[in-house]
C-alpha cells in the first residue's frame, strides 16, 4: 500500500473548506475553492490579526478584490468601513462621524436619489452594500453627500463648517479613486461609475446651499463671482462694467457650464454601458418602458409659457420674410439660408438664423421635461435637460450675452424649482437662478419686447417670486389684452 504523503496541518483556513473537509488555500476571502464556487467566505475570529487594521481594537478582515461574480448581495465577509477610508483617519471621532453620515443616508439622503419608487431599495441599501464590500470610491461618495445633507440643515455655523468639510474630503477621495477606474469600465464597476457621476452632479448642486469655507478649503461654496467678473476676465472693463455681470456668493449661475458638463458626463457613462445597465437593474428598464410623457398632459398656462419661448426665439432670430412679384420665384429665394414658400402670387422666404433651430429643440425638450413632471413619475427628469444641451448653448448661457440662451435657462430653472420640492439637494436653487437672470436681464439695459418680458414674468411666479423690482411686462398678461410695455415697481 502506497504511504500517505505527509502534510502540514493547518488551523487557520476558512470555515467553508473545514466543513467540505478540504485543503484551503488561506488567502482570502474569498479563497480559492470558494471563490471558484460562489460561496461565502468567512475565517475564525483568530485571522483578525492577518487583517489590513482600520484602527482600533476590534478585529478586522482582509479587504478582498472586487469578485467577479456579479451577485452584489453577498452579506459576508466584508471590509469594515475604516479600511476603505485610509488614509482618512481611523480614529474613534472620525468612526462615530461615519456612522453618523450612514445613518444620514439610510434615513433621508438616498430619498433624493430616487427617480422611480422602486429605486428606493437600490438606494437605501444596495449602493452601501457595493461600498462596502467593493467600491470605496461609491462608498466616499455616499459619505460626501450624507455630510451635505446634514450641513445643510444643521443650524450651528460650526457644526455646518465640519460637515462642509467632511463632505469635501470624501468627495475629494472619491473623484480621485473615479478617475483611477474610469480608465477601465468593466461589468463589475459599471453601476458604480454611473452612481458616482450622478453624485457628482448633485454634489456640485448641493453644495451652493452653504456658506464659503473661508481659509481656501475649496468646494462649491468658495467661490464668490463669476470668471468674467476678474479684471482678467473677457474685455476687461471699468469698474462699472464689472458691476453688472458679478454674480453673488454661491451664484447658481456661475456653476451652470459645470452642473451641465457633469450631467453629460453621467449620459456618456450611460450610453457606454446601456446593455449592462438595462440588463442588470430593473429601475432603467422601468424608465424606459413608461416612455416619454404627452404633451396633453400639460396645463394650458404652461402651454402658452412655452408657446411664448417660440414667439421670443422668432423675433430674436428668425423669422424674415422677403416678398418677390410673383410664386413662380419662390424656389429661387431657397438659396440655402431659408426656405421658400408661396402664397398665392406672393412668393416669402424664410430666413432663419443658425440659432433658431438650436433653441426650438431646446424649447421642445422643454417641453418634455414639464410634461414629465406633469404627469408625475419620474423624480428628478430634469436633470436629463442638461444632457440634452449643446456645447454652443451651454457656452452663451456662460457668456450671458445671449437673451434667448439664458431665458432657455430660466424655464430650467422653473423645473428644477419644481423638483426642489421633492428632492432635497436642489430645494430653492431654481428660484435663485431665476432671481440672477432676472438681474442680468434688467442691468444689460436692452430693450425687449413685451413677449420677453412675460416670459421672465411667467418664471418668476412659478418660483413663488414678485414680480416687481424692475422687472418688464406686458399689460396683457394682466388683462387679456396686448398694450404697452411697463415696468412694474
């Protein structure tokens, strides 16, 4: 009989292989047989020592590599919160801050993630769970926006301060560990990548509720002014020039280009990874099944406010007609800057500026977004309008020498007054974007005709706003009847 070939024996592999009476591998979790089986991984309480350290004195688990099973519900063992937040420290008031903040978004801040009600279990408790057992970088990004959520509705000045800068510091780990992994987007960190986008846009959103961070700490709040307001700005200027286009504080305005870039950041992502987000979770398939909502659902008042913008882009860039002597001429006037058309003898060319079929599409994607949000069921769809805009309008609306661009801006900035109600992170920045177009509209000093200004009226209200402060109307959006410019006081 052949000899048995002699062993070490060991005591230290996982629980799995000493149950099935097999040889483990030990270096997990998971270790190997587990891994090749889909099998939880857990050790004896003994490894702790082995473990990476988060600090402290209770044991700690060898953080693992993201597995390449896509079974994201995996319970067991996963890396202690501490181990993914090196080198943030590990101390007992940084751990207590970060039970705080998960708390924070098991409770109320994932609510402002969710689109659909069926998010709501995705948000609540299967991005922590990705966090803590494979993204760090989704983790530090939940951190960031539960300390947001918190500072901004924390009364005391100092509480608001450690909050802001919590939130700054985790996002700054988590936009550095989103580059580092948009370098190579797989199956197993997809989701996370897109999660992670649209966190950065509703970052750099919420963060204009607070107050500067005043020794240079960075972030949303810190800045005081538009670009353009610097004496190194575009053309320069007087002193009193500067005056007109410096934006306040935390100015929604100013960080619009940015909020727009990033939203079409997240419509990137999504477009590379479309298959796998469609087959992986339901929520995308919903959205995409309920189709776009009709324009009948719309109030008539809202109809007429939109059918307004068209009237506006028309006396701004469209439309001139040219007469000839007779129809059979009409042809000859399409000469590529129009086109021609004839009535009866009369033969009119349509003369369109290259900017008037820009802002046609962006009032009829407009037009979705208020009858998405009439219909009522998707939260936050707004946020889909940015993604839809041009680099050529979003560069007028940051120039802010373009009327049309910016009044495109001030309906936007309706929606998302709308959305505030529901969505924490953007409560009452519709009507603050609202406010500073008005006042750029008012100190350019040019003159509007009245349509325009029952435009910027119209906006006005619907953020709960006056409608006096120099702010231009027509008479007949008060009586019916067309008349005469006036400026109400």
């Amino acid at each position: 009989m052949q000899k048995r070939r002699s062993h070490t024996k060991s005591r230290r592999g996982c629980k799995g292989c000493k149950e099935k009476h097999i040889k483990c591998d030990e270096q997990g979790p998971p270790c190997a047989n587990c891994k090749s089986r889909g099998l939880p991984c857990a050790y004896p309480q003994q490894r702790s020592s082995r473990g990476s350290g988060g600090g402290g004195g209770g044991p700690s688990i060898k953080s693992s590599s993201p597995s390449s099973s896509s079974n994201s519900t995996q319970l067991s063992p996963r890396p202690s919160i501490s181990a993914h937040l090196l080198p943030i420290d590990s101390s007992p008031t940084r751990r207590l801050l970060e039970l705080e903040l998960m708390h924070r978004w098991s409770t109320r801040t994932y609510k402002g993630m969710c689109g659909i009600p069926s998010d709501a279990t995705l948000m609540q408790l299967e991005l922590p769970r990705q966090g803590l057992s494979e993204h760090p970088s989704l983790l530090h990004g939940i951190l960031s926006l539960s300390a947001l959520d918190l500072a901004t509705t924390t009364a005391d000045p100092r509480q608001v301060q450690g909050y802001h800068r919590a939130a700054l510091e985790y996002y700054g780990h988590a936009t550095r560990a989103f580059q580092d992994e948009m370098l190579n987007i797989t199956r197993q960190n997809h989701f996370a990548l897109y999660m992670l986008s649209a966190f950065f846009g509703v970052f750099h959103s919420a963060v204009l509720h607070l107050p500067s961070i005043t020794d240079g700490g960075g972030g949303g709040g810190s800045r005081s002014s538009s670009s353009s307001s610097s004496s190194g700005g575009p053309g320069g200027g007087n002193e009193e020039e500067q005056e007109q286009v410096k934006m306040p504080p935390n100015s929604v305005l100013d960080r619009i280009p940015e909020m727009f870039a990033l939203q079409r950041g997240t419509a990137v992502i999504a477009s590379k990874t479309f298959m796998w987000l469609h087959e992986d979770y339901e929520s995308f398939r919903l959205v995409r099944e309920m189709g776009g909502a009709p324009a009948s659902l719309l109030d008539a008042d809202t109809r007429r406010a939109l059918a307004r913008l068209n009237v506006v882009n028309d006396a701004l860039y469209g439309i001139v007609r040219t007469p000839s002597s007779s129809s059979s001429e009409a042809d000859d006037f399409d000469d590529g800057g129009g086109e021609g058309v004839a009535y009866g003898d009369i033969a009119i060319k349509a003369l369109l500026h290259p900017s008037h079929e820009t802002y046609a599409a962006a009032i009829s994607d407009l037009r979705r977004c208020f009858a998405e949000h009439a219909r009522g069921w998707i939260d936050g769809f707004v946020m889909a309008f940015p993604m839809w805009m041009g680099k050529d309008v979003v560069a007028a609306m940051e120039r802010r020498d373009d009327p049309m661009a910016l009044l495109v801006l001030m309906y936007f900035g309706v929606l998302l007054e709308f959305n505030g109600r529901n969505q924490w992170w953007c409560a009452s920045l519709g009507a603050k974007l609202v406010v500073e177009i008005s006042d750029v509209f008012v100190r350019s000093g040019r003159e509007f005709g009245p349509e325009f200004w029952d435009a910027v009226a119209w906006a006005r209200r619907q953020c709960g706003l006056s409608v006096g402060g120099g702010v231009c109307m027509s008479s007949s959006s008060q009586d019916g009847r067309s008349g005469e410019v006036e400026v109400l006081e």
